[in-house]
C-alpha cells in the first residue's frame, strides 16, 4: 500500500480535516483534493473538478491513478460517485447511491429503521390526501417536527411549537416535493456518532457532541455547526454499549446483506434521553462537519489503512486505536451567517504553522476561506474556518482553542464563546 494515492473530494473544513490527517500517513505519497480550498492546498494538489460532478470526478480519480477516493459530501454520493467509481475498479471510501439514500431520503431512512428494528420516533408521512389536522393532533403534547425528504442542505427540518408554523411548513413541503414527514418529538441530549463500516466490519470512532444554534446558551437561527468537542461525556459507557445493540449492530446487520455493502463511515444523529435510551435523529453517509475536525485528530492508527480498509472490505483485519485525549473546535463565522454571509474579507492574525503542519495539538481548519489576487487569505463561505485544540483535559483544549481564535480578525465575524458548556 505504500506511495498510495488519495482523491479527497470537497471543499471544506472537513475535507480540510482529511488531507490533513492523511498527509501523516507514511503509505501516502500524493493527495488530491477536488475543488480544495486554501487549507487543503497546504496537504494536496488541488483540481477544478465540482464536487457534484460524478463523471468528470471519476476521469480525475483515473488519470492520478488514485489508489483511494475519499467523499467528503454527501451529494456526489447520492448522485453515484462510488458505483461509478466501482465500474472502473477504483476503491471508493463512501457508499453506492442506494445506500447513500440513507442520508438522500428521510423516509427511506425511517424505513430502514423499521425493517432493522432501530429505535427513532414515530412518525406520518403527508401528502396532498392526508388529514393534516389530524396529524398534527396525534403529536400535539410536544413541539411539532417537519421534515421534507428531500436533500435541503440543513433547511429541511424545522421544529416548532406554533400549528400554524408547522401547517405551513407542511404545506409548502408537500406543494414542492409532493409528501413531507411529521415526527414525534423525542426529548433528551444530541450526540454524533462516526461509525466507519464496510461488509465485514464497524469501527466506532469516539463520539462528539456539536452546537447547532449559532449564539451561546444554543440559542438563535440552526446552522451547520459551530463547534465540538470529542469525546462527548453524555455519550456513558451504558449509553454507548445500548447505541452498539440497538442502533449499530442491526444497520450493519442490514446494511451488509445489501448487494453491495456499505463501505465508508456511517454519522448516526443520537437523542439521548433522562434515562440514557438512544434514539436514532437522522443518519448521514458522511464525516460530520466540524465534527470530523476534531474527531480525526484523536485515531492514532494510519487513517489511510482506515478509510481503504473500509473501501475494500477489510475492517476486519484491521485493529484502530485513539488517543486518550479531548478536543475542542471552535468555528469562526462571517458576519450576517447563517442567512447571508458576508464574502470577500480580508483574514488575519492566522498562524502559518497552524495551517500547515500534520503535527501539534493546536490547528486551524479552513472551510470557506480561499486566496485572493495578492495571495492573502479571503473568505469564501459563511462558515469560515474552524481553531482545534487537543489536550488531556476539555478545559485545556477549550482554553487553547479560543486562545487561536482571539488572534484571528475578520470583520464582522462571529464565534461562540461557550463551546464544550453541556460537558464542563
Ligand atoms: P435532522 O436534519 O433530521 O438531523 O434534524 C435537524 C435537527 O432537528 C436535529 O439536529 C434535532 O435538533 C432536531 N430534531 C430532528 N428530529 C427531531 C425529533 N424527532 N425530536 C426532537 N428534535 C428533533
Ligand atoms: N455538524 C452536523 C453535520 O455535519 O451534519
């Protein structure tokens, strides 16, 4: 395997994460990023090819010769990345499209939560002839929770206690996609959970736990994240042992009878609840974002054998290990995100070292962050970049993680000030 060429496709934070941790694998020789961004540059030769673009991605993957190619997103997978990777015989570190479903379709998740017997919540599904009312009623006791079934790019979910809010939102759904689900709200503490799987084989990688809401004391609009931490305490012994029984061991029972297995990581959204019950929220088929940040840099075994292990089948010969410590990331937003992001500003105060380098317990990770004519750091996005900090105690990686964001300036950007809070 050594002198192993990678393609890593995307352009964020986490795409970021992953050139990264795969630059300190001694079996590497070249990594590819495509589109890349500024931070990816420093770890790999970045190509124009579109994330979304299955068939040009593929021509890419072909002419490097790529021994490995790593999804960072979710869409491409979707839209077939790796059977069509499959049909030209290269290792694809993501699942087929039928399985990618998973994160595509809602529904179809929940269907397969029912066929495996995986504890999630009840849930209608709606379209133009149901008795919405009634709907609505049958879940009344709580806040009501819409979901449209389609890939929205986190816009698809609202939960709210206002009918007239949901009854809109259900409508409006079912006027654009033709069905949307309403699901019971389930009460308790969110975790993220990585599994990595192939047909032969699950890894669990640490669990974390994200800040969806964009100001402290988790309050103001969703967004995709505003930081982490890993591992996450919520996530006990019991509670970890219960989510392997009841929610991992029968998806890979499942997804490993399928034609083709699952091969690349599994994001299980966990609610936890008072009496430690997990409960399925969602599923992704990918590295969650920032929590792939901080929860790569904790394996101490070679990520590379990871990733092409679970690419081709060979979990089982595998053992990983991880660090015994915590981190924390912190993620620097532009001004006016989540709604509209402020692009273009000039970013300083970056240490170069912090960028670049494999090694060392502090990092910056670039997410919407590219270079402009003079070569000086720009923003491109409205999650912007994210400050990392491994340490043996939370409160040491907390402490160094904020003390790389306070050098950072941006005008008009924006970061919480309280990450790691539930678990401090
Ligand atoms: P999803 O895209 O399915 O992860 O939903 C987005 C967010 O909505 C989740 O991270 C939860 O905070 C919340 N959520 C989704 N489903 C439920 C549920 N059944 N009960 C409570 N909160 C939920
Ligand atoms: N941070 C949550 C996600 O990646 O979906």
């Amino acid at each position: 395997m050594a002198g192993s060429v990678v393609l890593v496709v995307g352009s964020g934070g986490r795409e970021h994460s992953i050139c990264k941790q795969l630059a300190s694998s001694q079996l590497v020789s070249e990594i590819h990023c495509s589109p890349g961004n500024a931070g990816t540059l420093k770890f790999a030769t970045n190509h124009s090819v579109s994330a979304t673009d299955v068939a040009a991605m593929v021509e890419l993957a072909t002419s490097l010769g790529a021994n490995l190619v790593v999804a960072g997103p979710e869409a491409p997978l979707c839209d077939g990345l790796a059977d069509a990777l499959s049909a030209v015989n290269i290792p694809c570190f993501g699942p087929v499209a039928k399985l990618a479903h998973l994160e595509g379709s809602k529904l179809h998740a929940k269907q397969v939560m029912r066929i495996a017997g995986v504890p999630t919540a009840d849930f209608h599904v709606l379209d133009n002839d149901s008795d919405i009312d009634a709907a609505l009623d049958d879940f009344s006791a709580n806040p009501w929770v819409v979901k449209r079934d389609v890939l929205a790019g986190g816009k698809g979910v609202v939960v709210t206690s206002d009918r007239a809010e949901a009854k809109t939102f259900i409508t409006s759904s079912i006027a654009s996609d033709g069905k949307v689900l309403l699901e019971n709200f389930l009460p308790g503490e969110e975790a993220s959970m990585l599994v990595i799987m192939d047909g032969t084989d699950f890894v669990t990688l640490p669990c974390s736990q994200d800040h969806k809401r964009a100001y402290d004391g988790d309050l103001g609009p969703n967004t995709g994240g505003m930081g982490a931490y890993c591992p996450a305490p919520v996530i006990t012994e019991q509670v970890h042992q219960r989510a392997i029984e009841r929610i991992v061991e029968p998806m890979h029972k499942y997804l490993s009878s399928q034609e083709t297995p699952y091969r690349g990581v599994l994001f299980v959204g966990l609610m936890i609840t008072k009496s430690g019950d997990p409960n399925v929220v969602e599923f992704n088929v990918r590295f969650g974002d920032p929590e792939c940040q901080i929860t790569l840099p904790l394996v101490s075994s070679d990520l590379y054998t990871l990733l092409y292990s679970a690419a081709t089948d060979g979990l089982h010969e595998q053992e990983t290990t991880f660090h015994n410590k915590q981190a924390l990331t912190v993620v620097l937003t532009a001004e006016g995100y989540p709604a509209s992001p402020v692009k273009g500003r000039l970013i300083t105060g970056l240490s170069e070292e912090t960028i670049h380098t494999s090694e060392g317990d502090m990092w910056i990770n670039f997410a919407g962050v590219g270079l402009d004519e003079n070569g000086d750091y720009i923003s491109t996005g409205g999650r912007v970049l994210s400050c990392s900090a491994l340490a043996e105690t939370l409160e040491d990686a907390k402490n160094l993680a904020y003390q790389l964001i306070s050098k950072i300036e941006l005008e008009g950007s924006h970061y919480r000030t309280d990450i790691g809070h539930r678990a401090l």
